[in-house]
C-alpha cells in the first residue's frame, strides 16, 4: 500500500470537529464569507468528548455570580496558577455562547420565570445527549463549511516559521493530504492513554477521557516547535469505580458526601474542597487502609434514584447498566469511588499550548481552542465554545492580510516518503500495542500513575525519561498494514510525544502544587516563593527546552515575543 | 465493556460504522458491521443510536462488573429508549424525552 498526495485549499484550516472546532467553525460562517475546512478523525456526528452526551453545563454565570466570581473560583481551584487574562477572557463569554446553543436545539431547563434552572453555583441544568448532534447539524447548514470526515492529520506545514496549514491521511483510501489554509486553528482535544488505566485488560478504553483523543494536538504543536505551558499539571478525575462515570453528578445532584470503609466523611479533614483535594483525600485514605470509599446516596428516595439512571444514561451509560447487572441502585448500596489514570487536558487543568489572549499560539498563522489550549482551567464545554468563539474571531482577522502558501514540492516528497515508508516492508517483532502497553506501564510506574500513588520523583523520572527515548526510537522504525494501524502508529507516536514534555515539566516544578495532580515527593509543599510562575517548554534540535514564566494577570495584554 | 453485533439483525446499512468515534467499526465480507477490537470500544453508544434493528448489544466487561446484561436502545420520535436485557430474560424500558432536561 501507497499513499498518493492530493491538494486541498481553504481560508481557514479548523482540526478536529469537537466542541470546540465546530463553535468555531459556526462563529466563521456566521461573520464573513471565508472558506472554512473542518478535518476530522472521526465523524464530526459523534466525534470526541461528548460522543456520549454531557448532562450539565458547568461553566455558567447564574444570577448571584459574575464573570470576575467565576476568575476568583478558578484561580483559588488552581492554588492560583491561573492565565487569568484568558480565564477571564471566557467567564465574559460563557452566557452568550449558551444563548447560542439553546439556539442550535439544546434542551436547557427553564423555570417559570424562564429563567435557567442553576445546579449548583456554576452549572445548569441540560438534556445534552444529543449535543454533538446538534452541533453537526447546525455545520451542516452553512455552504462555506466543508466538513472532511475519516482524516487523521499528522503534522502543520511550516513555512518560514509561518504555519501554513497542515498535512494529513484518510482512514478510507491511499490518500495523503497537504491542505493549504491562511490560518489554522488546532481543536483537536487533549491526550488520554499515556498512563495504564485503570482497567488495563478488555476494558481497556472504559476511561473517562476519550481514548480517542490522543494527544495529536499537542503533538503536533511540539514537533513544529510551539511553546507548551503547565503540562504538570494533569487532571486526575475522581470518578465511580470500574465504570470511571463521573461523580459530580451524585455529589452535586443528591448532596452526596465522600466517606470511606468506616463511614466517616473525610474529604475536610484536606483542607479546603477543591478538585484536586476531593481526589487526593481518596487516594490518602486507601493509602492509610480506610478504603475503598464511596459516595454516600443513603436515604435518596426511589425517584431520585430513577432521576440518576437518566442522568448517567445521557452521558456515561455504563454506570446505569451497572447498578442494573448490581441487582441494586444508588439508593440501596452506596457509589465506589477511585482516581484515574492522569490525562493531560487544558479544559479542566491549565496544561496546552501558551497562547495570548487572541488564542494565538507562537506559531504564526496557528491558533488554538479548547482542550488543547492552555492557561485556563474548568473550561468545560461552555468554555470551549466560548474559545473556538474567540479563535475564530481572531483568525478571521488574520488572514486578511494574508494569501494561501504551499510548501516546497520536496517537503511534500519527503513527508510523503516518511508515511509511506510505515507502510512498507514487514512488521518487526514490536508492534504498536506493545510500544503503547510499554508506554503505559513506565508512565505509570517511573511518572506518578495510579500504582506509585500519583506520587513522582527525579530518580523515577530519569528511568522514565530514557525509556520513553528508547520507545520513541522504535515506534519510527514501527510498520502499517491497513490505514487504521497507520493511525494507531501516529497515535503512539503522538503519545510518547507528550510524554517527553510531560516528563521534562514534572521535573521541573520542584515543590507540590496541587497534591496527586502534580506530587513531587522530592519537594512535598508548596513553594509561592519561587514557584509561581508557568513552566513552559518548546522542542529545539530533539531536545525539550524549559521556560519559566511570570504569571500574566487579568487585565494585562501578553504578547507573545521571545 | 464493550458492544456485541447480532450479525443476523445487521442490515448492513452501515449507520453505525459512520459515527463511531474511535472508527473501530468495519463491514465484513457480507457487508455487515463488526467491530475490529473490541477492547477498543469507549461506550459511548453512539452506534447504539443509529441501528434500527436491535443489532448492537452493549454489555459490561467482566472485569468492570458485567454479569450477563446487555443494553441497546429504540428511538420514538423525541423519545429515547433504552432497554436492559438481564442475564435471565427480563427487560427493564427506561425513556427518556429528550426535550427534557436532567434532574441532576
């Protein structure tokens, strides 16, 4: 099999068609008449985080909160390690863009005053099964809008240190596409899948993040050399046991509190509750031998427990089934609860691309949004909208001033070549489920994954770091069979990637900022001192370069120079 | 966890294969649906939702809890059902009306 290289042509270049990609993609349609190409994976139908659903909004401002309230919530979650232009930048826009998407076809529940019915301080209440759907539907009804399904895109083309679009495979026939645009804005979601899960048999991919978004973005970005921010700072979901469905729903919906094998509740006796606290005082009290803890739903009525079964059907069905295959429901047996395995994802933690506060990254000509996107964390899905609203904006701008370029005919040859050559000769003895597996159990074991605790130190990171060169030097000489094996080799390409910066990112931040998140055991407390500031790193010559840097405060105008 | 294709219910149509998010799912020589790993499946039930034949089944891995139930799901308009097969036969039709919001 050989691919052969076909040329396409847009104004703007959106990669991945998730939540954030098809707000901006929207937002462009709506504003001017520019070509837009949104190239998906998947299908952008189904496609990334919320293929299953979402069964709330979590980033809203209700009556009683502003958007400065909502900047204070996120700072003090992050233990202040926040971009707090851009954070702010999003809490402006979180209300328009549900305005939006109420508009689309999203179920939202009113009261009678027809006002939205708040869950919580931040969130509302949504029927959101159908949320990819409608987002699909609404692309579809723009002719500027061309949507290519089934393509998985592999690197940017840079230019002159411009990036000028981006170069791709389709998953269906032997083409490989060198796509043209004057702006490209990177969509494509965060990495899952670095770290041994926590079910790492048949059920291998029953996490809580996608498995299918596997860290292209990022990747991507690295391999151009554009500038990374927080890594470090992974996000390690609390969630119910086996079928890792989310807990917020419990917590949040019937007032659950967590308590552990004695019964007693012990999530305050860690400090104030924040995310990253909720799951570290679960992990301490397993360690201790108070475990396993649950979420405690003694004494929810039986319609209430009914209302759990809906809500976990419209999101992660699998929690519903289970209490089904239990013989016993929430209202009955209380809710096991454990940590994942970490994932690397800028709409709940802080971890992306740097970008200024028009989400350009360093790169000329690239933009970024959503979870791909650093500096601002609880995001969520609103707060993805409202970046591939601004995005969008800023891109449309740009490319006013510029023209489609095309790279040189031999970087097409020699990018082509390099594909085609995983597509030649034989399979050697590795194959790309045992460089992933491998990939896994190191970051897991040397890196801070569930079995050492989510606890790291230099010495285990330096055994990782030369294992994960070693792994990285045979998935290059790795082969393809078939186009979806092609896929899964980027995919373990792309992943060992962001390992090599995550690895240089943990070791760099030498105190503990947010505990199980980032636990460096060498250095076990907080530090404002020295370490408020960003960690920061860009690939030059093979090599992952760290830069600290000064936090950036809300009303500031960073700009990217050095 | 993952999904169980009744190759004798698929119609071929193909619905299923074109969203599945992780593109793991392929026709086979008769043109109908399998999955190419099964251990590869998120559960998102995306495919669940477009196949008009009750030809996907969704069950739980044993080693996250499953004991013999399985899963599939019936449109009606605004209606959504979801239907669980026990282990021994008996059905458990929870619908959900997608106008209307979540409790929680």
């Amino acid at each position: 099999m050989k691919l052969a290289a076909q040329k396409l042509e847009t104004d703007i270049l959106i990669i991945g068609g998730g939540t954030a990609g098809c707000f901006a993609a929207l937002t462009i349609a709506e504003q001017a008449n520019a070509k837009v190409l949104i190239v998906e994976k998947a299908n952008i139908k189904r496609s990334g985080c919320l293929a299953a659903g979402v069964n709330a909004l979590n980033a809203y401002i209700v009556p009683g909160q502003t958007p400065e309230s909502y900047l204070e919530y996120v700072k003090n979650d992050a233990e202040g390690l926040v971009r707090e232009d851009l954070v702010y930048s999003l809490a402006l826009r979180l209300n328009q863009v549900t305005a939006k998407v109420e508009q689309l076809g999203l179920v939202i529940q009113k009261d009678e005053a027809g006002q939205y019915v708040a869950r919580g301080n931040r969130n509302i209440k949504i029927n959101g099964e159908n949320i990819k759907p409608i987002l699909a539907d609404a692309v579809s009804r723009h002719d500027t809008i061309t949507v290519l399904n089934r393509v998985n895109m592999i690197d940017y083309m840079v230019k002159d240190g411009q990036v000028i679009g981006a170069y791709g495979f389709s998953l269906d026939s032997e083409i490989f596409y060198v796509i043209s645009a004057k702006a490209v804005i990177c969509a494509t979601g965060g990495a899952a899948g670095l770290y041994r899960p926590n079910n790492p048999g048949f059920s291998r991919h029953k996490m809580w993040y996608s498995p299918f978004n596997t860290g292209a973005g990022y990747a991507m970005g690295i391999r151009a050399g554009a500038e990374m921010t927080t890594f470090e700072m992974r996000f390690i979901a609390l969630r119910c046991k086996d079928t890792i469905a989310p807990t917020g729903t419990i917590a949040q919906g019937v007032g659950a509190q967590q308590i552990n094998s004695l019964g007693r509740e012990y999530e305050k006796q860690y400090g104030n509750p924040k995310t990253s606290n909720r799951l570290y005082s679960t992990v301490r009290e397993n360690q201790l031998g108070r475990g396993p803890c649950y979420l405690n739903t003694a004494g929810i009525t039986p319609q209430q427990e009914d209302e759990l079964f809906k809500a976990y059907l419209n999101m992660a069905p699998a929690q519903t089934l289970r209490w089904f295959e239990d013989g016993k429901g929430p209202a009955s047996m209380p809710v096991e609860i454990e940590g994942t395995e970490p994932y690397i994802v800028g709409g709940h933690t802080a971890s992306g691309y740097w970008i200024d506060r028009s989400r350009a990254t360093t790169l000329p000509g690239l933009y970024a949004a959503g979870d791909v996107a650093g500096g601002s964390p609880q995001k969520y899905v609103t707060g993805c909208f409202a970046e591939g609203e601004i995005a969008a904006l800023s891109a449309l701008t740009y490319i006013a001033a510029v023209a489609n370029q095309w790279p040189d005919d031999e970087a097409v040859t020699c990018k082509l070549a390099a594909i085609n050559a995983h597509l030649e000769g034989s399979v050697g003895v590795y194959t790309i489920e045992n460089i992933e597996e491998a990939m896994q159990k190191v970051m897991d074991v040397y890196a801070g994954g569930i079995t050492s605790g989510y606890a790291y130190n230099s010495s285990g990171l330096k055994v990782a770091q030369g294992r994960i060169e070693q792994l990285l030097a045979l998935a290059r000489g790795l082969r393809a069979q078939n186009l979806s094996e092609l896929m899964s080799l980027y995919e373990v390409l792309d992943r060992l990637g962001v390992c090599q910066v995550l690895l240089e990112h943990l070791a760099a931040r030498r105190e503990t900022r947010w505990h199980s998140f980032q636990e460096n055991a060498d250095y076990p407390d907080k530090d404002d001192h020295k370490w408020l500031k960003y960690v920061n790193s860009r690939l030059v010559d093979g090599r992952v370069q760290v830069i600290l840097r000064d936090l950036v405060g809300r009303d500031e105008h960073y700009e990217h120079r050095d | 966890m993952s999904i169980a294709i009744d190759k004798g219910r698929c119609s071929g149509c193909g619905r299923c294969r074109n969203v599945c998010p992780g593109n793991l799912l392929t026709a086979d020589a008769q043109g109908k649906t399998e999955i190419r790993k099964p251990q590869d499946c998120w559960g998102c039930t995306s495919c669940l939702k477009e196949c008009h034949f009750k030809a996907i089944r969704y069950f739980l891995g044993a080693d996250i809890g499953g004991s013999g139930s399985f899963l599939y799901t019936r449109q009606e308009g605004n209606l959504l059902h979801w239907i669980i097969v026990a282990a021994n036969g008996t059905e458990h039709i929870i619908t959900i009306d997608k106008n209307q919001a979540n409790a929680y």
